[in-house]
C-alpha cells in the first residue's frame, strides 16, 4: 500500500536500525531478473499456460531504517510463466508507471488486461505480459483498492476504495464490469478516517469492514511512513451494504475488537444471515508500526451475522496463526467448503493449511526446515469434478540457498507435497498478493 | 566464439565431470537483471556518460559438462552506465538476434551503434542503448570478427575474418568504412584452417596471425564443442599485407611457434621495421582443450619484423603472466608508449598492470584477496595532456561476496586503486572483451 505522503520527510529515522520488515526474506531484492532457464523438480501439470504473478514491496531507496513500514515500498511484481508443462521464465518488475505509479499489495488479471494494484489512493497500473509497466489503468475511476472482490456470476469486481488524503470522511463502494469500466460508484460516509483493506460480497451484499485502525494524527505530524494505528475509542463493526443500495440502507452490526485483512469467503446461509470466515487480529499497530505481525498472531474465525437484530456471533474455526487465505475463485460470495491459508508465525511462514469449513477440519503440507511459503492460490482443474479439484501455487522462500521456489501443490493431496518446484535463482521477498492468469482467459483472477 | 557445428551434438559427454571453465566465476549467471540502485564507493568522474559493456559466454542450456569450451557459450553483454558521476544502471543481457546469432566475444560501439562481435563466421548483432539485441548487422559483410582494429585516424574498422567451415581454404581482409559500411574485402588463402583471432594494423599494413591453432578433425569428428587444437606441424608466421596490397604482397616471416590472441599495439619503427607487442603462449589447446590457460600461461613478448630481411627478433617485454592487454585508442597502430594488462594466473585476475613499453617498466595494482580483474580499457580523458591521461575501467569479480564491482582507476595512478567502484548485486562472469561506449560519440571503441 502506498500512502500519499509526500513530503512528510523521514526526519530522525535511523537507517540502521533494526527492523524485522527489512530483514531475511523481508528485504528487497536488489535487481529485476529474467531468467529463461529453469530447474524444475517433478512435473509440472500440462494444462497450465500462463502465469504466476505476486505483488510485494521492495523498498529501493533508503527505505528510513527503523521507520520503515512493510506497506509501503515501491511494488515489484514477481511471475513464472508455465506452459505445456515447462517453467518458461521468471521475471520480476518493478511496477513503475509514466506518472510515478507504484501500486505494491497484489496483481490481477481483468477484461484482458494484468493490473497491479493498492488502496489508500493509488491508481491500477498495467503491466504487459513481460510484467513492464505500461501505464496507469484510468478506466476503473481513479484510486483503487488492493482486494477488489470478483462476482464469479458476472465477472465484475466490487471494491471500497479509501483514500484518506482525498476523501477524507467516506469512502467508494465502486464497481468494475467485466470489460474492466467503473460501473457504479456509492459513496459510503464513516465515523473516522479507517484503513478498509478489503471486502465481501455475498448474494445480495457488499461487506464493509469498519475496524478501529485509523488515520493517526501524531504518526503523521512525526512522519512516520504509514500513518494508520490502533484506535482503542473506534467502534469495530461490519456493514451488510445491499448491492443496489445507498449509504443509508448499510446494516451495521458491531463486533468484538480486531482488525482483519483477509476474509477467506463469505456468503449467505439458507436463513438469510451473512456468513464471514475471516483471518483477524486481536490487535494490530499498536505496539508494532512497521508490520502486521508484532502485537497479535491472526486466527480464522467465522462471524455469522444476523441482518435483522444486527448481531454477531463470532467462532473461532482455526486459533493456528495463519494468512493469506484463498478460496475457489468461481465460489466467491457463495456457500464453500474449502479454503487455503498460510501458517503466519513471527518468525515465518512453515506451512500450507487447507480448510474444510463444513466438517470444522484442517489438513496440511509442513515446509522444510528453513522454508517459508506465501499465500496459496487455488486455481480450478480444467475439468474439475469437485471443489478442490485443481492446484495449489505459492512461492516457497528457501533459507537454505537464500532464493525461492514456486510449489504447485494437488490441491485435493496437499499433504503429498508439491508435485512440481520451480527453482529460482533469486528470492522472491515476502509480499502480499497474487493470482495465476491464464493464457487464453479474460476473465478475472482475484481476491 | 559460436562455431557452426550443429547437429555434430554431443554424445559421450558427462555433465557432471570437472570442468574448470564452468565452476566459480567462469560458471553462468542465471538471470539478465537490471539494477538501478547501484552502490558506489569513491566519486565517479563526472566526465564519464556512457556504457561501459563487457561481451563473455554464458551458456544456458546443459553445456556439455566436461567437453564445455570457454570459448562457445551463448554470448551476454554486461554493462554500466555512468551520466554526471553517478551510476545509473546495471544490465546483462543474452545477445540473442531473430536469426539466432548469439555472438560472445566482444562489444563495440561503431557508427553509432552498439554491436556484439563474434569470430568464425558469426554475423555481428545490434544491441540498443538498453543492451536489448535488435538485429544482426548485415552491412559489415557477413561473417565478422571479435578484434576489428580501429584505425584513428580514418574511423575505419579492420579485420580479419574467417569460417572455417563456409571459406575453407581462405580468410577475408575487410575494412569497414565509419558508417558500418563494408568498403573493402580481400580474400587470403592459408595452407589451413587456422584461428585467427585478431589482427593488427600499421601506417602501412595489416598484420596477419597465422598460428599454429588449426581445425581438427579428430576433434570435430568426436563432437568438440570447439574443434581447434594445437597443431605442431603448422608453421607460425606473420604476414605483413599493405593495406592496399592483395594476398600475392603478403610479406610472410616465421617466428617461434606459439599462439596469441591480442596484440597489445603494433607499429612502424623509423627504420621502416614493423614493432609488434604481443601476449603469447607458447601452447594452446593441447591438453586443455576447454579453454586457453591449461597449456601455458601467456606473457608479454615484443615482435620486430624487418620486412626486407623478412626475419623477426622476439623478446621477452614482461614474462608474467598477463593476457587483455589494452592501449589508447588514438594510438592504434602508431607508436606508443604506455599498454594496460590484467595478471593472468592460472587460478584468476589477481591484478592490473599498466606498463611503460618504452622504458620497460611496468607499475600495478594488486587486488585483495579473492578479487580478480578483468580486461582494463583504457579512456582518454575529456582534456587529456598525456597518453595515459585517463580512466582505466574494469568489472572486478569478489569471491568474498561472490559479486563483481565495476572499477575505475585513474590511469597515471593505477597504484593508488579505485577513484570509484560501483558495487554490482550480482557476479559479472570472466569473459572476454568490451569497450567504454561514451554517450555522445558517433565513433568507434574497439581494440
């Protein structure tokens, strides 16, 4: 996420100062790389053309030491092209546009075209097959979101877009159609400047989540580089806007505390109540402003609310600290049983989870030692006969030989292990978000 | 150099046995990156805009393991530029051409273009100022050469080029005009196929080296990679061709046999005698037939040819051994008095010499351990006053960081070290041949 503070200097940042979102896998990676020759351990599936792409930041000037925060580096996209079963290159990118775009927080593929994209103002960038910036994306209405959500039913995307800097007490509920066009856009009006870093939708609903991390005033008059902090006096709450309507119309119910990123999906049950499983955070940017992962590990709960008394219960489905969760991506909004997330420790990332939400059961495939994965990307078999028939892509940093591999895992036999590695030369930093985009596909890839 | 022996493939070899032409820095890099922030030690000279490109092999695919010759992987240009004192980018990139050519033996700048060169019927590629390949360059005759020399005082390129397997009996003398032009071709039959692999010119001739490196069949025969091999029934001898002259005025005299690859300079004494400085072996490819250092290490050797008498005196000018030896552009082919050369170990570069050849003495400056150099090219400066008023530049391999460094030293005070270094994130591998292609120069760098 890039913020728009320009200006605001780093005065009294000491660069050598430790800082865990520069170390190890966190740091940035020093060159854009193609390389064209790839070691490939197992068999790569051979209906896979296309290609893996993953947004993260990859700060490349003096990134402000102890004052850097892991949001806000300059975004380098990182993909593997595969194709009739070979790894064909690796690439990675800075995402650079003419206008000094930088978007760093994910990478879709939308109405033919491969977007790198970031909330809080930024605009969409297109980037060509080759992952080089062409130019800023203009098409969607201006400053985007990094999570824009895809109606598998019409291929549109619904995202909230916030942007502090410029709109200031609301924020978009925007919607883009399936030629990649902004549709519709709702203004929805908030009690506080919050960091809305993603969305739900269900049948009839666009999910807003109102968590207490807020604009900070004394982080930005000290310069901090990422200016959002916990907000002990903010309401936590989640608002059931329906699709076609207004700010009014908003369903807001409160919940417990937390801040959450990512939900894994979200639909709704046969009674009418919208059903969230949610990777959440009891705290976050209080005690530890430069990441996500120094005051609270994050859980799966589920939050299943009652639209009519405007209640929530809240359940914990998996208290392993995990990231990143992924879902089918034609199931999006829509009664699921499985998920993909990532075991998120402190220190790393060591495993690939696999959820069945149904049966309240979890399997997984445990790293090597000194391995760490990323977040799992479910992508559909070409003639899937269940919902987990398909794969499973993330990269796999490798401490070991301090570079990274790209795992394509059975998405129904996780437990076996990948049955393809791609071995990279060069790491892959810890990032963000990413999708496979098919060849011959103009459909979206997202979440 | 790329020699045309397709489809001879590569039976019977073992990819797994030692083979010192692929191990530690001679070994590929994997990745063509692009790095724009580049660390810098020193103060870059602000007269310096241009590139300094460097041309080596870089096999990609499975190189033939202990039948691998140095001499025959896909070429990649390396480079470095410098604008107003600071480094602005590093790049490698495979020389790869729509028609396959992959030359990778040097890189020059000549009528505004910047071309990767090759020997033995290799067609010269097109790179653009990113160091992309565009296209072969078909206007310089064909089949080119890796060590055209630059004539001062005409901006003319000659070369000797040959093919064995297209030209058999003969090799080709071509000038190519300022503009890129083949403006002359002479055709010069030799008793057999040997490797030319430089040439010299003088006020009034164009050197010819024929050495006692021939084809082998056996070698080809048996699948090599690279089928020369010493041949000691060949007779070294050096032939003297007025530039204007034809294969009939050749002035032909022996000298002890021996291979050379570059001459440091050559010129005509007042006597009319034809001076030649030169780094030779005194065997090549015998035992080692994976590349040039396993037979006999090289050394600085003065050649006087008297063309009447049609003798020539040898002497020994520096008996270490050194090899890319360098000298100012501007006196190619005329009396001189300062050459650059870099210490030739049979284990690495471990330093630059800048000798006096008029004196006979030589000064240097000796890395640090496990720093190996590469070919210093000399750059005149902007204002120079004296023949060695100006930059020396070379990539400097670190085992200790397994990454090269470019080096820039200043030429009347190589002793001193580096004015400037730019550290480089990845290894430059040991290669062979490149020039300082300045910014705005519509002339030839080339030696």
């Amino acid at each position: 996420m890039t913020l728009p503070i320009a200006g605001l200097g780093l005065t009294g940042c000491s660069p050598n100062t430790s800082n865990r979102y520069l170390e190890g896998n966190f740091a940035p990676v020093l060159a854009e790389s193609t390389v064209t020759s790839l070691d490939v351990t197992g068999i790569i599936p051979g209906e896979l053309a296309g290609r893996f792409v993953r947004n993260g930041p990859n700060p490349d000037d003096d990134p402000g030491g102890s004052r850097y925060h892991w949001f806000v580096g300059r975004g380098m996209v990182h993909g593997v092209r595969l194709d009739a079963g070979g790894a064909m290159w690796y690439r990675n990118r800075y995402v650079a546009s003419p206008s000094g775009q930088t978007p760093n927080t994910s990478v879709i593929g939308h109405a033919g075209k491969t977007l790198a994209i970031v909330e809080s103002g930024g605009l969409p960038v297109e980037l060509d097959y080759d992952l080089t910036s062409v130019n800023d994306e203009l098409k969607m209405g201006g400053g985007f979101s990094a999570h824009p959500q895809l109606d598998p039913d019409t291929g549109e995307l619904h995202a909230i877009c916030y942007d502090w800097a410029a709109l200031r007490d609301h924020v978009r509920y925007v919607v883009i159609d399936a030629a990649g066009v902004l549709k519709s856009e709702t203004k929805i009006a908030l009690p506080g400047m919050t960091m809305i870093h993603n969305m739900s939708i269900t049948q009839h609903y666009a999910v807003i989540y109102d968590l207490p991390v807020t604009l900070s005033f004394l982080a930005l008059g000290t310069g901090s580089s990422f200016p959002f902090r916990w907000n002990d006096e903010y309401e936590a709450r989640i608002g059931l806007l329906p699709r076609d309507g207004e700010d009014r119309d908003i369903i807001w119910s409160s919940v417990k505390p937390n801040y959450a990123y990512h939900p894994m999906n979200a639909y709704e049950d046969s009674e009418g109540r919208v059903v969230i499983d949610v990777v959440r955070y009891d705290k976050m940017f209080e005690s530890d402003t430069n990441g996500p992962f120094g005051d609270s590990l994050p859980r799966l709960d589920r939050w299943t609310i009652n639209p009519v008394s405007q209640t929530v219960s809240e359940e914990i489905v998996d208290e392993r600290p995990l990231e990143f969760p992924r879902c089918h991506p034609d199931l999006n909004g829509k009664p699921y049983r499985f998920g993909y997330s990532v075991a998120a420790q402190y220190d790393g990332f060591p495993a690939i989870y696999k959820h069945d939400v149904q049966k309240g059961v979890a399997t997984q495939f445990s790293f090597n030692s000194g391995q760490h994965g990323a977040e799992p990307v479910f992508i559909p078999g070409e003639s899937a006969r269940s919902e987990d028939d398909g794969f499973l892509m993330t990269y796999v940093y490798d401490t070991n030989r301090d570079a990274s591999d790209l795992a394509i895992f059975d998405a129904q036999d996780l437990e076996r292990g990948p049955v393809a590695t791609v071995h990279l030369p060069v790491r892959v930093p810890y990032g963000f978000h990413g999708n496979w985009i098919p060849d011959h596909s103009e459909s979206a890839a997202t979440a």
